[in-house]
C-alpha cells in the first residue's frame, strides 16, 4: 500500500496554495472565495469569467487519439469552435494491435477502428468517431463542449448569426438567430451583474452570485445547444427555455457558462432488440464518450478514463475550468467521476432537486447532483436551488412531491463542520458496507485496505463516531468492530414474503428458481411463513449490492426504459421546427458507435410501449428502502461508509476487470449520498484484452502473470457515504467533518495556473 499523498500531490497544493500567489487565484477558487475577491474589488465578475475562458483556452482542447487498423497518421482536420478557435485533432494514431493482442485471430464483428467525419450537425467541421485512446500527457481534458460565448454557443446560430443585437445579422441568417441573439453570454451576463452591483454583490438575494456553472448537457439551457451529448441536426440546438435547474441557478447570480462533455443520453439509447444489428463493434465505449464532442480525460493521468456519463462535469471541476457543475446520475455517474477526479458530489433524496426540462432523465432512478471541489460548495448550490415561495417543489418533475418535513428549517450550509476538533461525529454510529470491500482480485486490496484504515483513523479515532461493520462471507470479520445485529437479509426476509411473495416463483433462464434455498420448497406457503418470522433462510445470494436487479422483471420487447417515450415526451415540449420525435431525431443524427445507432433505430421501429418490468422495479425500490430503513432504526445506524471503487482507474479503450461499486443502491432506492476525496493510491495490476473462447470478442483479464507495477500518476480515491430519505444534512455533517479533518483534495498538478510549466505531449 502507498502512501494517501503523494510528492507529485504535495506539490500540487503548494502550487496552489494561497501563499504562493498574493493576488486572487481562479485555480481552487470557491463559491466564497470568488465573492470575497469580487468584494474585495481584487476582480470583478466579467473579469472571473474571463479567467476560465483563458483555463479553456489553455486545456480544453482534444486529449484522444484514433485506434486505427496500422496506426498509420490521418489527416490533419479541425473541429467546431471553442473559446475562440476551433479544435485541433491529434493526426498521430495507435494501431490496433497494440490495444488488442492476437488481432489477426479475432473472428467477431468488425472492429469500429477510429476515424476522423464531418458531423451531422455541422458538416464543415470534424470530429473523432470509433475507438481512440487517452494520449499520455496530452495537456488537453475535452471536458467543457460548449462555452456560452456569443458565436460559439450554437450550432444553429454560430459565428455572425449570433452577433450583438446591436449590429445587423448577416443574410441567410436562420430566423430564429433573431431571437436567440438577444440573450446575453456569459461575459455579458457577468458585466450585467458587475454593473448593477460592483463589489457590492447582494448574496442574501444571489448566493450563487459569479459562480461559473457547468451543466450536463440533457438540461435545457435557452442559451446553449442541447442535445443530450449527442450529434443531431436541430431545426434550433438551443431549447426555448431553461431546464428548472440552470432557471433557478441562473435566478440567484450564477454564471450559466458550459454545457460537459458526457455520453450521450446518459449513456444510453441502448437497444430495445429489433431487426437492426451494429455493422461494426467497439470493443468499449470509452466509459462516457459521445459523438459530438468526444471523450474527455482524466486530469491526474489523461490516458485514463474520468468514469461515468458525467465525467466531463467531474473533469472541469477538478482541473479549475468551471466553479461547480451540475451533474446527472443513473447508476454511478455522478459519484464515479467525483471518486476518479478528486472532488466531492452531493446526490440527493430523489425529487429534491428540479429535474425536469432535462432529455431522457426521468426514469425513477436519475437525479441531478453537484460536483463540486468541495463539499461546502455543493451544500451552498443545494441552498441557492430553493424556490423562494415553491421550496424544491418543481411542478413538471413527476417525482418531485417530496414530503416538506424532509427537509430541514435551516439552510443546508447551517451543517457544515468546518473545524474537526472536539470529535464533531461522537454520537453518531456509522456502518461499513463490506459487501463493497471483497478483494475479487489482487486488484481490489490496496484501496480496500486504505479506505479501511482511514475509516479507522478519521472517522473513529479523530472525529469520534462509533463504527460497526456489515459483514459479508467474502469478507473476513474485524474483531475491532460490532457487526449489526440486524441485517439487510433479515430484513428482506420479513418483508418480502409479505409485500412480494411472488417473486419467489421466478426462475432464471435455466429454468431453476432465483430464489431457490436447499431444502426448502421456496414457493410454498409453509416456506414464507417461516422466512417472515426468520425461521427459515433467505438464499444468500441477494445482498444490498444486487438488490436492485436480483430476481427482476424482464421488461419483454421494451427496455423498463423506454428512451423513445421519454423523448418524444420532451420533443412535443420543445417544438422543434424539424426534431419533431424520436424517429425524426434518428434520421437526422450520428451517434457514438454502430452498435447504438442498430439500438436508436430498433427503438424508432418498434411498437410496443408496454414496460411490465416497470412496476416491479417501483415496488423492489419501495421494499429496498424500507429494508435499508429498519436496518438503520433496529441498528441506530445515522449513515453508512464504503469506498466509492476499489479498482484502479482504468485507460480509456481500456480493460477494466472486477469493478466494484454499489452504483445501483442509491438511485435505486431514491436516497441521498456523498462523495468525498480519501487520498489517492498508485499502485495497479494493469488489467490486459484477450480473445474469449470462440475469438469473436474480447474480455478484460488479469493473468496471474500481470505484477503490481506503480502508476506513473497516482490517481485519487473516494469514499461515500448513504442514508435515509431526508437525511442530506446529516451527510453534509459527516462528509464536511471528514474534509475539514483530511484535507484530501489536491488539484491536478498538470493543470495549474495558465502559462505555468506541465507535461504535455508530443
């Protein structure tokens, strides 16, 4: 195991440490912070914007090159505006067998090898599609994809069709650039805000006030294209209003500056099946990649992945792009690139924050979330997010009638712990989940050993909690620590024969019983009645890590979510001159690989809109939170702890063997979390692609041969925390009490202040 901060960390914060700069500093800059120095008269706002405009301009560039059948150079090509000047594409590639060993024996669907096309939405300029990998050292992140500069911020609108409402549109101008004009930029927004109130910003009325925001690209912004990440001719790529997320942000001073660079339609469209097939295959997606503005890369290494579908939000956080960012999570994609790029997020109780106006994001599972350096920020967005008369209520998010008493009289930054003395956590019990700490592979011991430790020594030494464990059998018991005296699958086994005794009769594809216990007739009345009153067992292959789909409903012909419905939900409210529905969105689109497009299509095809699975999967949700309740009260559990992944990050195009996150219980179970930074590890057995038994695919392996080597970077690590419905300000209590004790968060040291000396590669 390696040390939590490492030399190349260390120097990072003396980098940025506020000694070494007297004057005010974007890098590391807070939401306080910026406000101080705006009433300090050190800066104003424009002047704020003005220096992450000059970070973009320096590190926002593409970080990716093109796998290709010889590695053979393309030709040099540009892509759409950014900050100011068009992107620049590497022309070097990576042959293909250096990515996939054996290639001459594989015997699959042609590999999608890279290549540079014009986009569907704007024919003149190029972009990346097919498989690439991270370049070493690149200098560049490709995490913002568009900036709100005039002139830039659309496709539809671009250069002088946008121009000031001052000058005259040039001809062949689309009509709609009329309107469109006359909303101000960002750096016109910001000399708005400074001239009405110089250094004497009103922050009971605009918290937010200068707060530069990045937001994912599924939320509506009326001055931004949005189109899910995805590359698709609009009639008008900017929507007619704001999502209620960037309305109400924007209502309390802050900066709508960016749209991220994320997968396109938070990962999906997936594939409903149908007669379309994927001409072509990519052997991985690249982790969050899309097909109008690519990949971004990791800031610590950026030949490795920023993970999740937000990993561009996490990326332009952590490097000092943007303040904060507003995020989106399905499964992990919000917490995975807070984990993988060292800063915090906040997810909250389902329904909390606004969540409409957002394309393909209502499923019962997604929510918004922060990202955030830290944890204060985070708290401080959640605060701003508050309706002054409505609350969090959001009349056009069906989820969001969240009952009032979960949430608190006092504001959400009322809970933050800034001093880590006096033991602030003594009188809370906080619970392990060790079901996410197994070493599955030697891969998985060192950031299970160090989280460990850590949970030890700050959690329970320095801040005072009492610790107790939930054990699992491929974990060994630690004599230091109470187990619960409750578990999750006494719990289940109460509730289940009661509320869902069904599913005790479903069989998987082999015809045998999911559920199935020797010995016992599973389906039996008998049966039920002694697994209620604990008398009989559960079978023990259903835990708190696969509770969400152990024994699940298959939807039939219909993914349980139905991306065509959902959109064509959205598109009716949008209006779009040409974009009218899915099928519309089809025909005039490109997409991340051929296997999507095959899957995009099969939906635009098919018929049915029954979703059986749907129902099931509310009332296993309802059952999970009532079992992770109970296990809490009969246990007088105030939050759990487990580290957020325990894999190395892997390389972007790359293996990753054994993953382990409990991505799905959170947003499964509609309940809040936290990420917060843990240090950060180097050490790595770097996992290797091999043909599978026919050679018609390839599979991540790790061979007993593969030696634990030293990351050329090390990488940051996370730990998260969970709890009940309404419990976010005891999460802000515990995760700012941990930050204030450890001060884990260290910028990435190739991207400080611009002009200063970095790696970059050649």
């Amino acid at each position: 195991m390696k040390r939590l901060v490492t030399a190349s960390a260390a120097a990072a914060l003396a980098l940025f440490s506020p000694a070494a700069h007297a004057a005010f500093q974007i890098e590391e800059a807070t939401i306080p912070s910026i406000q101080s120095a705006i009433k300090a008269g050190q800066i104003t706002c424009k002047g704020v914007v003005e220096a992450y405009i000059a970070r973009a301009k320096a590190y926002n560039g593409i970080c990716t090159a093109l796998v290709t059948a010889d590695g053979k150079s393309v030709a040099p090509a540009k892509g759409y505006v950014r900050a100011g000047a068009p992107l620049r594409f590497p022309t070097r590639t990576v042959a293909a067998s250096k990515v996939f060993p054996d290639l001459a024996n594989y015997k699959g669907v042609p590999l999608e090898y890279g290549t540079m096309e014009p986009t569907k939405s704007d024919p003149s300029v190029m972009h990346q599609m097919g498989m690439r990998v991270g370049m070493a050292n690149a200098g560049q992140l490709n995490a913002l994809e568009t900036l709100n500069i005039r002139g830039e911020r659309s496709v539809t609108c671009k250069g002088a069709f946008d121009a000031p409402p001052s000058k005259p549109l040039p001809a062949g101008a689309p009509a709609v650039c009329e309107t469109f004009r006359k909303q101000p930029d960002a750096l016109e927004r910001a000399a708005e805000l400074d001239a009405q109130y110089g250094a004497n910003p009103d922050l009971e009325k605009l918290p937010m006030y200068c707060a530069v925001t990045a937001i994912k690209d599924p939320y509506d912004t009326k001055d931004m294209r949005t189109t899910a990440n995805n590359d698709v001719a609009f009639a008008m790529d900017a929507p007619p209003a704001d999502s209620v997320i960037a309305q109400r942000l924007r209502a309390k001073g802050a900066i709508i500056y960016a749209k991220s660079v994320a997968a396109e339609f938070n990962d999906g469209p997936g594939n409903p099946g149908g007669p379309e097939k994927g001409k072509t295959h990519q052997v991985t997606g690249g982790q969050q990649m899309n097909s109008w503005s690519g990949q971004a890369c990791n800031p610590y290494d950026t030949e490795r992945v920023p993970r999740g579908s937000s990993g561009g939000s996490g990326v332009a956080v952590s490097a000092n792009l943007v303040t904060v960012a507003i995020c989106e999570q399905t499964g992990m994609s919000c917490q995975g690139p807070a984990s993988r790029n060292g800063i915090t997020t906040l997810l909250t109780t389902k329904g909390l924050l606004p969540d409409s106006g957002g394309i393909g994001n209502q499923a019962f599972i997604d929510r918004a979330g922060v990202h955030a350096r830290t944890l204060d920020d985070a708290a401080r967005v959640l605060d701003a997010l508050k309706d002054a008369n409505g609350g969090y209520y959001d009349p056009n998010d069906i989820y969001a009638a969240v009952p009032k008493h979960l949430v608190p009289a006092k504001p959400y930054a009322s809970f933050i712990v800034t001093d880590a003395g006096a033991k602030p956590l003594k009188g809370l019990r906080i619970a392990i989940v060790r079901e996410h700490m197994v070493k599955r592979t030697r891969n998985h011991a060192a950031i299970s050993d160090q989280t460990d430790a850590e949970f030890k020594k700050v959690l329970r030494d320095q801040l005072g909690a009492e610790l107790v464990e939930m054990l699992s059998p491929d974990y060994p018991d630690d004599p230091g620590i109470p187990n619960l005296t409750y578990t999750y699958s006494d719990a289940l086994s109460e509730l289940l024969p009661q509320l869902m005794p069904d599913i005790f009769t479903r069989k998987n594809r082999a015809g045998e019983l999911v559920f199935a216990v020797p010995g016992y007739d599973v389906t039996s009345q008998d049966y039920l009645l002694k697994l209620s009153r604990r008398e009989a067992p559960l079978t023990p292959a259903v835990n708190i890590t696969n509770f969400a789909t152990f024994g699940a409903l298959d939807c039939g012909s219909v993914a349980c979510a139905d991306v065509r419905f959902d959109i064509n939900r959205y598109l009716a409210k949008r209006g779009d001159a040409k974009i009218k529905d899915w099928k519309a969105w089809v025909a005039n689109a490109s997409f991340r690989g051929d296997e999507n497009r095959a899957g995009a299509a099969n939906w635009a095809a098919l018929d049915d809109h029954a979703k059986p699975g749907t129902a099931d999967a509310l009332a296993r949700s309802y059952i999970g939170r009532l079992a992770l309740q109970k296990v809490m009260f009969e246990n007088k559990i105030d939050a759990f702890v487990h580290p957020e992944n325990t894999v190395p990050t892997p390389k972007i195009q790359g293996p990753n063997v054994g993953t382990l996150s409990l991505d799905g219980i959170t947003p499964f179970l509609q309940i809040p979390k936290i990420a917060v930074p843990a240090g950060f590890s180097d050490v790595v057995y770097e996992p290797q692609f091999a043909l599978n038994a026919d050679k018609t695919d390839y599979i991540p392996v790790l061979p007993d041969s593969v030696k634990q080597t030293t990351l050329p970077h090390p990488m940051p690590i996370s730990i998260t925390f969970f709890a009940g419905q309404g419990d976010e300000s005891q999460l802000i209590k515990i995760g700012t009490a941990y930050e204030a004790a450890t001060h884990h968060r260290a910028p990435p040291p190739d991207f400080g202040p611009v002009g200063g000396s970095r790696r970059v590669s050649h």
